[in-house]
C-alpha cells in the first residue's frame, strides 16, 4: 500500500487511489497519511480538518465551524453535516444583544464550538477509525508549535483521545465518549467544558456549560438542483449555498457556450444572475428551524421563469430586487430599493472506493481569541452573521444557527460524484465556485486549469459579517465588478460600458481548491489555486 505522497507540485495532483486539496501543505499532508493507511476519505478529511485548525488558525479553529458534505459510495448518498454552532440559549442573552447589537472583536461574537462535534459524527457515520489516529497529525503539529495556546490545545485533544481509550464498548460509542467530554455531557468528567465556560464567563461572554451539553451536529438532506445534466449538492438555507442553486436555474436558460468563456456577454450574465440570487439569500434566508424559507418556490420552474426577463444583457442592473416566489412576482415591490455606492480554509478528499468530501473550515479568530483559554480552544465571529432585525428570518434567537457564508459543493453526474469544490473567502465563496463549476461543466477545464483561470465578482449585496438591524447600511458596493487583471482591456471596457463598476485585481479572487472523479476520469484530479497558497497531494498508485 501506498505510504508516500504522489510527486507533484505542490498545488495540484493526480492519484487512482485518493487525493487531498486544501490549505496548508501540512494539512494535506495530514489527510494523505490517513489515505496511506488505509483510512477513507472521511477520516482522511477529519485529518485533515483537525490540522487545518493549527496550520491555518486564523481562518479557522477548534473553536469555530466547519459545514462539510459528502458523498457516501457504499450507500449512493450525499449528505451535508451541519457543522455550526448556534447563539446561546439563554433569552437574557438574546435580550442583550437586541438592545446592544452582536458586537465585533469580543468574545460575544462567537457561537457554540462545533469542530469537535463534527469530526466525531463524520468518524462515528462515515468513517473507520479511531479519535486516536486522526487526530495524531495534529498532535504532532502543535508539539513543534510556539504559540501561548499550543500546548493548552494539546493537552485538551490527548484529554479527548484518553476519553477514547478509557470507554469500553464498540467503536461509535468510544468515539461519542470523546464528543461527550469536550461539550460537558459525560457523567463525571467535565473538565474540559468546565474550562471553556470559565473562560467565556472570564472574557464577558454569555456561553455556559448548557449551551456546550445541547450541541449536536445534525445531518441533513442536501438542496439539489439539476444544471446540464449535472446534479449539484449544498447545504441548506443555514449557509448562502443555496442562491448558486437560484443562480444556475437562471443561467441555465443562456447559451453560455455560444457566449464564449470569460466574454462580456458571460461574465455581463454570471454576474446579473448573481445579484438576482444573493438579493433573494438576503431577503430570506436563514436557519431554516427558526425561519420558514420558502426554498422549493425560490427553486420552482415558475419563479425562475419570471426572474430570469430581469437579466438585461445590455446593462447593469443597480438595484437591489427580491422576487416574491409565493406570488411569482419577479419582484418584491415593497423590498426592491437603490442603494449608494458603497477568514476561512478549504477542504477536499476523495479515496479508492469513491467516498468524496468537501469541507470549509473556518473561524475568523480574533486576535483576543488567540488567548484559547486553560482549553487552548480560541474562538470566531460567526454570530456576527446573524443580525437584530425584528422579523428577518436571519434574526438572532436562542440556539439559532447563523446565516453563514461557508458553503461546500458536492457535484453529482447519473448519481456519481464527479466535482467536489472547497472555497474561503466569505461572500466571494459561491461566486468562484460559480466561475469554476461553469468553467467545468460549459467549457471542459480541468481542476488544474480552473483554480488559475481568471475569475470575477461583485460586492452588489448585504455584507454577510454585518449584524446592523437597518440591513440597507450593510449593503456593500452597488454595481460593483471586480476581475481578474489577466482579463483583457477590451473586455473591461465593455463590461464598463453596460454600467459595471469594474476593478480589476491583480491577486486571486477567493481562494479554491477543487477535485474531479467518477466516471469519465480514469484518475482522481486535484487542485488548488497556488496564487491563493492553496496545496493537494495525491498516494502513489
């Protein structure tokens, strides 16, 4: 069996026997050494998470979230993995932050942990082995570390592993005796849950031991949509995916092949459909346990047929316009307005039986979240994604998942998986994951040519990271058009012409990694943007 990376660049790979992409290299490392081993893609990506929480800190944490999808070979399935924490349970804290707002750059802003959680239910459902083994590459990382929360972190995950060892019983069981330890729901070890709410109570926060025991990582059906042939697999209305499912139903109706790729016309349209479908993400989506989304009408032939006249290939759209799915107006009269000018990492695996996963962990750890506390466990934003507007379906409330932006991408041909996409970059993540699926599935490209093509995206939307009640001040820059600076002069000055703000960028637009499989491609293919410091590794065959 294969014990050695597949010699490659760096950046991209191929293997017959399993591939990894994501951030740092010693995270992708991390993954291949549990492919190696014979370990699936599950416990490959579980690895693999596990360092990107050392490797990448920053953008993502123990402490933070992780939504993660997969695709299960012996089961024919995909599934998506809630990964996110929620606000507090508590109704004073809920009061609080409607009189006071979610405040930036304090602990306040963070939801309930949910890395832990979710690594053991994808081991405990998905994967083959032990807390132990996948999370020794970790170890190993934070042993050679520097950092103040190095070794605090260390020894919670030996706590966890310990956990491990010390539960009898079959392999799911020892495996819930780890999650159990760290949230503070075994019987008489609670150390670790304690520490972390001593730490929420010491920094001024409102999380507590109860809100730790009432975490669980759900898993859900995924929201699917049909493009070309090709079945395409997000998370639900708790994360943005769902509008690139709104944005492909409206493209679908374009020749974008007699376009052209990266030609005024197919930029001027992926760019008009995405403002139409980011306005609808706005307007209405949210935990779709607290708020009713009316998805299967943003989704229905009849909306989608009296949305997509609103694309006018000659010019720029400069206003914000929901539609109303329930009364098939292609507008939203009362919503519709003209405003004024205005940290995250990736993960993908795919192993020799054909389980694929794509994950996007994050966090956005501030810089008094690098403390972690006596757990070594720092902390993110992600309540700033939700806000305190009475009524809106994304409206802070006890035990509320946020609006997230991360959005991981399953991609299905005849039932098969044949894409898996991973992007960090807030609300850009969608729009590279449009430029490369389109890049794929219209004109052909490759992981290796699609992470390094040129790319676009527009600002034209509410600023997923501000929680203001007035959500018209959070809307960021209308008309706005940024691109990449390899796209021709000629171009630019069209898409100027038709009334786009343009900016082009001379660094990457978000940053992707990628993976294709299945039928049709006798090897596994994966690829990160380099420009983007993104890494993939694959087993020698």
């Amino acid at each position: 069996m294969a014990t050695e990376p597949a010699v490659g660049n760096g950046w991209q790979a191929s293997s017959r026997t399993g591939v990894v992409a994501a951030g740092h290299a010693a995270a992708v490392a991390a993954g291949i050494k549990l492919l190696a081993s014979g370990g699936n893609a599950a416990d490959a990506a579980v690895a693999t998470i596990l360092a990107l929480t050392v490797t990448d800190h920053g953008e993502c944490s123990i402490g933070g979230e992780v939504p993660l999808m997969i695709y299960n070979a012996s089961r024919r399935q995909v599934r998506a993995l809630s990964g996110q924490g929620g606000a507090p349970l508590s109704p004073a804290a809920i009061e609080w932050y409607m009189a006071h707002g979610i405040p930036a750059g304090d602990i306040r802003m963070a939801p309930v942990p949910a890395v832990v959680d979710l690594c053991v239910t994808t081991l405990q459902h998905y994967g083959t082995r032990s807390f132990t083994e996948t999370v020794a590459p970790t170890l190993a990382l934070l042993d050679a570390g520097d950092q103040p929360w190095h070794p605090r972190l260390a020894r919670t995950l030996r706590r966890l592993a310990e956990e491990e060892v010390l539960t009898a019983g079959p392999r799911e069981e020892k495996l819930q005796a780890v999650t159990d330890r760290f949230y503070g729901r075994h019987a008489s070890r609670r150390d670790v849950a304690e520490e972390l709410e001593a730490f929420y109570r010491e920094r001024g926060g409102f999380l507590r031991l109860a809100d730790l025991q009432a975490h669980r990582t759900r898993i859900e059906v995924p929201v699917t949509v049909d493009y070309r042939g090709y079945t395409v697999c997000k998370c639900d209305t708790w994360t943005q995916g769902p509008w690139l499912c709104q944005a492909l139903r409206l493209l679908e109706g374009l020749d974008l092949q007699a376009l052209g790729y990266l030609s005024p016309d197919y930029i001027h349209a992926a760019v008009e459909a995405t403002k139409l479908a980011m306005a609808d993400r706005d307007e209405y989506y949210g935990d779709p346990e607290f708020a009713a989304v009316p998805l299967t009408a943003l989704l229905s032939d009849a909306y989608t047929q009296v949305r997509r006249p609103l694309i006018d290939m000659a010019h720029a759209s400069h206003e914000v316009r929901p539609g109303d799915p329930l009364a098939l107006q292609a507008v939203k009269r009362t919503a519709t307005w003209q405003p004024g000018i205005g940290g995250t990492t990736t993960c993908v695996v795919a192993d020799r039986w054909g389980n694929v996963v794509a994950a996007t962990p994050s966090a956005n750890v501030c810089h008094d979240g690098y403390h972690g506390g006596p757990a070594g466990v720092t902390y993110g934003n992600r309540l700033l994604s939700l806000n305190t507007t009475p009524g809106h379906p994304n409206c802070i409330a006890p035990g509320k998942r946020p609006r997230i932006t991360l959005t991981p991408t399953l991609v299905l041909r005849q039932g098969e998986p044949v894409l898996a996409l991973s992007v960090a970059g807030g609300d850009l993540q969608d729009q590279a994951t449009l430029s490369l699926l389109l890049a794929h599935v219209e004109f052909g490209l490759a992981p290796a040519q699609a992470v390094r093509a040129p790319r676009f995206a527009t600002a034209h939307h509410e600023d997923s990271f501000n929680p203001d009640p007035d959500r018209h001040r959070t809307f960021k820059q209308v008309a706005s058009l940024t691109i990449s600076d390899t796209v021709d002069s000629a171009t630019a000055a069209e898409l100027e012409r038709r009334g786009h703000r343009v900016v082009a960028q001379a660094g990457p637009i978000a940053h992707p990694v990628m993976l294709q499989c299945g039928p049709g491609t006798p090897q596994l293919l994966a690829a990160g943007d380099p420009a983007a410091g993104r890494h993939a590794a694959g087993l020698e065959d």
